[in-house]
C-alpha cells in the first residue's frame, strides 16, 4: 500500500504539491496568526496595565453636580472646578478619611477669583518727532485671544509731549473745577492742559472709562508734590488678570500631588498653617500702617493664559495739538482726538507671559510697589489686601445630539466694578470680560471694614494675603497621559477642535483659557492657600456678598468642592483590586450621601461641546472638551482576549473549510479511480486506509512547510518568535489533513462505482433556449452542474460570511476602545493582526475558487476543446469561465454577507450602518476575488491539448 501511495504522489505530483501548498499555507497563517495575535494582546495589556492607575481612584463630587450625559455614557466632567462653590462639609470630608482602605482623600475648596493689576510701560521716545515742539500719540491697545481669533480693542491711551515745562499746583482745597498742568510757554503765558474733573460712572468696560490722556512736559516740570517731574515719554497700562484661588490640604496634597516638590522659590505649606496677623506699611495713611490677617498661598510661577497685549502706536497729524491745547477737559479731549487720523509708526506685542512676573512680584513684596497706582482689588496694586473677590457658576451647559452646547448668559458689566468718564479708571477689569459669558451664578464678596477700627491703624479689609512661595504646575503629578483624570487643581489643557470647520478655524491650535472668567474655559487656580484659612475667607463676618440671592452667597458650611481619594496598597486590574475599590466607593456614598465616581482605570475622552459666537470675531465652534470615560481599563482587556478568541477561532474555521473543499475537491477527481480498484475487489476499508495513508504524508509534508513558512514570516514582521505556536504547526497540519479527509474518503468508499462512469453533467438540453451571449451560456453551465455551483457559492458564502463577521469583530473592537487616549494607543497596537486576518481571509478565498475553477476546466476539457475547434477565440473563452466563476461568486457572496450580517449583528447587538458597510465590502471582495481567482485556471485553459481532447472523445 505504501508504494501505491509513492506512485499516487508520483503521478498526480502538481495536485499533491498544490495540495501539501494549501495546507502548509493555511496552518502557516493560522500559526503567524495566532503569534501576532498574542504578542500583541501582551502589548496591549501591557499599555493597559501600566496605565491602569491614575492619580486618584475616586472622586467625590456635591450632590447634583453630575450632568445628565455623565451618566448616559459613564463619564466625569473635567474644567468644571472653577464653578464649583462648595457642597461638601469638613465632616463629610473627615468621614471620608476614616473608610477603611483610604491612605489619602485630599480636599479642594474653591473661594473665587481675584482681580490682580500690574503696570505695562511702554517707552514711546522712540516713536517721537524730534524737529516738534509739541505732538500727540495714540496707542491702540488690543487684546488678542481664543488663539487669534478674537481681538478685543481696548480704550486708545493719548500721550501729548511738549517741550516747554508742566507745572502741577496742588489744590489747597476740592473745589470741584478741572484740575490739571499748566503749560508754560517761552513768552510767559500758560494753558491748562489735560486736566480731570470728577467725570460721572459709566461702565468697566465703556471706552471713556478706559483711554487716557497722559501729558509729557520738557525740563523743568513740577508736579503737584512740588518734585521734578520725568521728562521721558512713557505710557503706562494697566494688565489685570483674575486669579482664581483655591483651598488644599498641605499633608493630602503633597502626597497625591507630590506638590511640595514642585515648590520653585520659598517654601511649602508647614502643618496645619493659617492665617496670620500682618501689618503693612502705606505711605499715603495716617498713620501709615494698615494690619490684617494674611492667609498663606503658594503662587503659580506662570500662568496658564492665552492673551496677547497688541499696541498699535500711531503719530497723530499736527491739529491734535491744537486740540489738546484748547480745551483742558480731557474727557472732551480724548472724545474728539478720536477722530484725528494719524500715521502708523511701530506695533508692539506683550504676552501674558512676560508680564506675569510683576504679579508675583507685587504679592510677594507689596512695600517695594506701593507707587505703582494701579487700582485693583478695591486697593491699589501694591496692596497685599484682598477686598474683593468673584465667584461664577458652572457652565450652561444643554444637550445637543451626542455632545453639549454651551449657551450665552447674560451679566451685567457692573458687576466686574466701575468705571468713571474721566478715563484709566477701569483697567482693573480684564477686557476680556465684554465677551460673551456662558457662565451663570456671578457674585462679588466686598471685603468688610474691621469693626472696630484699631486705634493707631487703618480702617481698611482685614483680609490678606501672604506669599510664602511660588510652584511650578508642570512638576506636579497630574498622572499619565493615557490615564489621565480631572486635574483641574493644576491643569487645563484647552480644547481642540471638534469638526474640520472648527479646526480649520482654530488653525489646528488649541482654544486655552484666558482672562474672561465667565467663558468656558477657565484657568487653574493661580493661588492656593491652605483649608485652615477657609473659615476667614469664606465667613461671613469677612465679606459681604452681592447680588443678595442665596444661590451666590458662600459658603462656610460646606465649603470643600471635590475630593480625591487615593486607596491604600497596589491596585491591580484583577477583580479581587476592583473589588476593593468599588466597596470603598460604595461606602463613602453609604456614609456621607454625596456623589462618587470611580476613576481607577479611566481614561481621557473627547466631548463635543457647541460654543457660541463671540463678539470680537471668533466663530462659532464645535470643541472636544477632554473628559474622562470610567472603567475603561477593564473593558479594554476583555475587548482584547474577545477579539483575540474570536480572530483566531474564525481563522482557523476559514483555514478548515479551504483545506476541506480542497480535500473534497480531490476526492472527485479520483472518482473513476476508486471505483475501478472496488470493480477489482478493494474493500472499502482498504481504500480509506490507502487515502488516509495518503493524507497523512501530505499533512506531514504540509507540517514542515507550514513552520518554516510560520518562522519566516514572524522573522519578516519582526514579531517575537513563539516556538510553540512554530512547532505546533507540523501536528496541527497532520490533524487538519485527517480531519479534512475522512468524512469525503468515506463518502468516496461508500459511492456506486457504476455511478462513476456516468456523465457528470445531466443532459436536459431540451430545457434550454440555445445561448445567443456567452453570459448567457456561462449561467447556464453553472445550472447544469447544480451540485458543483453550490459547491463553489458554498465556498465563496463560507469565506465572505468569515470576512464580514471578520471586520465587524474589528470595527466594534474599536469601537469599544477608540474615543479615549488609552483606547486609542490599544487599537494602534492592534490594527496590525486585524490586516493580518483580513489578509489570510482573502488568500485563502482566492485559492479555494482557484480549485474549484481548475477542477471545472479540467471536467470540461472536452467541450472546451471543442469550442476552439469550431473557431472561439482565446478571450471568449477567457470570458465565459470569468463569467462562471464571478456568478459564483456573486451567489455565494450574496448568501454570505447576509449569513456574515446576521452573525455580526448578533455579536454587536443591533444592525448598524458601519455592519452593513462591512456586509457590503466583503461581498464585493468576493466577487472581486472570484474574478481574480480565473488567472492561473486561465493558464491551465490555454494549454489544453484541442486535438488529443477530440481524439479522446
């Protein structure tokens, strides 16, 4: 038996080498397979598990702080810090800190926002006309933000420069007339100039509040205080920003922040530190010292804002100067100098960055800057007091399909403080406050006077605030960034872009907060003081609140807005860790009633949100805010080993199911073989032996090609090489082999012989028009063959329906990962062994409707022949067999992308459109694949010896 089966191998060489090549193929692929597949899922896992825990495990949030898409998508708010005005007690907190399991739950109390206001000189002596006795220059100030697309034009700053002198005489009395500088000409005579009255209020933001008429006299000039004043002509703005400050915990922070090590310049919180008594030294009281209570605060050392000062300097035509000599009200001055056309000589830009130093200098030495004169805070610049401060509402914030719309709140400009007409008197509101507002629940808390004065100081707030360092936010631990959770304490990391319009808009740059405290975004708090001074900021003996409604007013009793909880030990993904979390979480909502979301295996992810139109030119826009997605860890590894389990499971199906139509297939073309050696006495038993001796040389055969091919292509795709996975491939193969054998040896033993001579095709002609096309002839040779066309569609169905069920699995695997950034990193790591698998899907197709399509040709050799005899060129028959197997596998692949359709649905629970793309692709890649699969039969049909073939018959 053994040397039948050396010369079945002899003889029907190309068959058993193409034969022994499916095999070794498919278990080859299987094998690369199955290696991709599981060095990528150790990746993934891997990226998973270093990026499972985030800075905190839980966050505890007030009651009804959550938002209706939070809970529809299982998701947590990030920017929503600022708006946040307590909700949680002190003893809510330190019921927190007892749960069993909790090694840190640190607290943030927001308190509000404090306007502070530097001076921004600009140096304009380069700009003068050195041939003029007297000229006027305007500086046009205007604020650039929202990356560019808003500027915000400011009130123009008028500075008049003469060469004669500038005399100030000090009133000895108010008498409310206009009060300025006599310019004295060289023969003697005088003209007030630029001088103020008392003006009437007006708004912050009006222009007549905020431009200016400064006055430059040449040598000689006096001011008021009978001191020689500086002849250099030099403006001087003003730059507010609002500082939002903020209470922590010093011992909770530095050990979930490590924000003591990010300290830059003096110290850290020392242990339970508050308030302290100060005294501070003002030259212009009597007496000259003013004492308060100075809570301490850690300084940002940078501010994170996006605003650009741009000054547009101009030399105005010489009739400005007539303008300002003759009329010394300048109110009226500036009104009609606006007019005045003048001549671009320079543009300057200032950043909030380079400005920001004089902030932190003023805090920390306030005596240094007591001459600065810039007002702020209800006191000037210098001041360390703190006499008033903001505080705003959330974001309105709708629903809008699968995002949120922020929606335009109207404020009153009053509320920011006031302005008077006489000008420069309301530069300590941010300009970037006459922009639209999404933010509601605005309230200003005016620090009160002490009560009593204290003999000997003066009557001012006794409210402070004392610098004791400055920290860099960049070295604070703010986590991962695949595992990012609401850092909003230290961190804003702005919004891009949601749609290609709003991109294009933005340029592709990110939308960064700036100082308009009632927009969506918002900065971090720049100050942050310590819990124990929450009481003197947020008591109401300290501040009285405006407007009196009690949804503005503070908030003593429960003054904590958000607590980070970070559980004790290490927390892993398995279900014993989650399971510790989720008691922990469970018990601190049992025991204090407030709002806990688990954010230990969370993940940043984008949200739509819709802002509105600004009022100083940027459009419309759709951002993706970062949020946070929970549980996102979890689902990813169980994403990872289903998909995993099922790409391999259905590969290997697809690998069984071509060597089986293959086996099959060469099973009938032996049929007038095996039924010569029955007619000459073989048993049945002996025939299946001989064909399963027959198989299992091949499957060994195919075994050793299949790991050699396995080891070169893991060596080509630069994978790790598994050797198990390589060497399971020469067993694999004999099993498949065998398996794929026997049920179509059976069936071959089991067959009539007499049946094996008998036509294989009916002669029912009668039935059929005569064709007059060849498709017409194709489709009815695939009817005369019924058996063999459902064969060949069978085959097509079998691979179509894997392809379709095969990128649903791909196209939902990434739907359950993509959206946030950890999800994303997995599904990049992942993409490969997807191709992989599609790949291996289409080969295998092509090669199984070769077969089929090669057998036919053989079958029909005679007729083919015949039509070559009578005169049909090679392309018409190149044509009908194209047309055969394409309508194959238009049959085939019709059944099975709807076969593939329902499996997919089933899997992803519902038919989605993306389900019915994948149905509809893999179906035409059937039938692309049954055309394609003609080429090499198309060669074997061109060698077909016409007249030995007519001889035969």
């Amino acid at each position: 038996m053994w040397s039948m089966t050396m010369a079945q191998w002899r003889v029907r060489v190309r068959r058993t080498g193409a034969f022994v090549a499916m095999i070794a193929a498919a278990v080859a692929a299987f094998t690369l397979l199955t290696s991709a597949a599981t060095a990528e899922r150790l990746d993934a896992i891997g990226t998973v598990v270093a990026n499972y825990r985030p800075t905190y495990d839980i966050l505890v949030r007030p009651t009804g702080s959550r938002l209706p898409l939070e809970q529809q998508r299982n998701l947590v708010q990030s920017g929503q810090l600022a708006g946040m005005n307590g909700g949680i007690t002190v003893d809510q907190w330190h019921t927190i800190q007892q749960v069993d399991g909790i090694a840190v739950a640190a607290p943030v109390a927001v308190v509000g926002y404090s306007m502070r206001t530097v001076p921004v000189e600009v140096d304009l002596t380069g700009q003068l006309d050195p041939t003029a006795t007297q000229q006027v220059l305007r500086v046009q100030p205007t604020w650039v933000t929202d990356a560019g697309l808003s500027n915000i034009p400011d009130g123009a700053a008028y500075v008049y420069v003469t060469r004669n002198p500038l005399r100030q005489p000090k009133p000895a009395r108010y008498t409310g007339q206009l009060v300025g500088p006599q310019e004295l000409s060289g023969d003697g005579t005088s003209v007030l100039v630029c001088a103020a009255g008392e003006g009437g209020p007006t708004s912050p933001l009006a222009e007549q509040a905020r431009s200016s008429l400064t006055c430059v006299g040449g040598p000689g000039s006096i001011g008021y205080d009978g001191l020689p004043q500086a002849t250099t002509a030099v403006l001087r703005l003003g730059w507010s920003i609002p500082f939002l400050l903020a209470a922590v915990d010093p011992t909770a922070e530095a050990a979930l922040a490590r924000l003591d090590t990010a300290v830059t310049s003096g110290r850290y919180f020392t242990d339970g530190e508050g308030p302290r008594p100060y005294s501070f030294p003002e030259p212009l009281s009597n007496p000259p010292v003013m004492a308060y209570e100075g809570v301490p605060i850690l300084m940002a050392d940078r501010p994170q804002l996006d605003t650009t000062l741009r000054l547009g300097v101009q030399r105005l035509d010489p009739a400005a100067v007539q303008v300002v000599r003759a009329n010394p009200d300048q109110e009226k001055v500036r009104a009609t100098l606006g007019a005045v056309p003048g001549t671009p000589v320079d543009q300057r830009r200032v950043t909030a960055q380079q400005v920001y130093p004089g902030f932190v200098d003023r805090i920390r030495d306030p005596a240094a800057h007591t001459g600065d004169m810039i007002y702020g805070d209800g006191t000037f610049n210098g001041s360390p007091l703190l006499g008033v401060f903001w505080t705003v509402g959330p974001a309105r914030l709708t629903s809008d399909g699968d995002g949120l719309r922020a929606e335009a709140v109207g404020q009153d400009p009053k509320i920011w403080g006031s302005g008077s007409s006489m000008g420069d008197t309301a530069h300590a509101v941010p300009m970037e406050l006459a922009d639209l507002g999404v933010r509601g629940g605005i309230a200003v808390h005016h620090g009160l006077d002490r009560d009593p004065a204290v003999i000997g100081l003066t009557s001012l707030p006794d409210v402070g605030l004392q610098l004791v360092g400055t920290f860099d936010a960049g070295k604070v631990d703010i986590g991962g960034a695949l595992s990012a959770v609401p850092m909003d304490t230290y961190f804003n990391p702005g919004v891009t872009g949601a749609d290609a319009a709003s991109r294009q808009a933005l340029g592709g740059a990110t939308l960064r907060p700036n100082a308009n405290l009632a927009g969506l975004l918002s900065q971090p708090p720049l100050m942050l003081t310590t819990m124990e001074s929450v009481p003197l900021l947020l008591g109401d003996k300290d501040f009285n609140t405006r407007p009196d409604y009690p949804e503005y007013q503070l908030r003593p009793e429960a003054p904590i807005s958000a607590i980070r909880v970070r559980l004790a030990g290490d927390l892993g993904i398995d279900p014993v860790s989650r399971e510790k979390v989720r008691l922990a979480a469970a018990r601190i909502a049992e025991r204090t009633g407030l709002q806990v979301d688990i954010t230990l295996g969370s993940s940043p992810t984008a949200v739509s949100v819709a802002y509105p139109e600004g009022r100083y030119g940027r459009p419309a826009l759709t951002v993706a805010q970062s949020w946070v997605r929970k549980g996102v860890a979890v689902v990813l590894v169980e994403a990872i080993d289903r998909k995993s389990l099922l790409l391999s499971g259905l590969v290997l199906t697809v690998c069984g199911l071509a060597v089986l139509n293959a086996t099959s297939a060469a099973m009938r073309s032996r049929r007038l073989e095996l039924a010569i050696l029955s007619c000459l006495g073989w048993p049945r038993r002996k025939i299946l032996s001989l064909l399963l001796l027959e198989a299992s040389g091949s499957g060994l055969a195919a075994g050793a090609l299949g790991t050699a091919l396995a080891v070169t292509g893991i060596t080509v795709f630069g994978m790790r090489i598994d050797w198990r996975h390589a060497l399971i491939a020469v067993p694999a193969a004999l099993a498949l082999t065998l398996l794929a054998t026997l049920w179509p040896a059976w069936r071959a033993t089991r067959a009539d012989p007499a049946a094996a001579v008998r036509p294989s095709v009916a002669l029912s002609l009668r039935r059929y028009r005569a064709p007059r096309r060849i498709s017409t002839l194709a489709f009815a040779n695939l009817t005369r063959s019924p058996g063999r066309t459902l064969l060949g569609a069978a085959g097509i169905a079998i691979g179509v329906s894997a392809l379709t069920v095969l990128l649903a699995i791909t196209f939902a695997f990434r739907g359950a990962v993509t959206g946030t950034l950890l999800g994303e990193a997995i599904s990049l790591q992942a993409r490969t062994v997807d191709y992989l698998a599609v790949a291996i899907t289409v080969v295998l197709g092509v090669v199984t409707i070769a077969d089929l399509v090669y057998l036919t040709i053989q079958d029909r050799a005679a007729e083919l022949a015949l039509f070559r005899a009578v005169g049909w060129p090679e392309r018409l028959l190149h044509r009908l067999v194209t047309i055969e197997a394409v309508g194959i596998g238009v049959l085939g692949g019709t059944a099975g992308a709807a076969l593939g359709l329902g499996g997919a649905a089933w899997f992803v629970g519902q038919v989605t459109a993306p389900l019915l793309w994948c149905a509809l692709a893999a179906l035409l890649t059937g039938v692309a694949v049954s055309g394609l699969s003609v080429l090499v039969p198309m060669a074997v049909l061109r060698r077909l010896p016409t007249a030995q073939l007519l001889a035969e018959e």
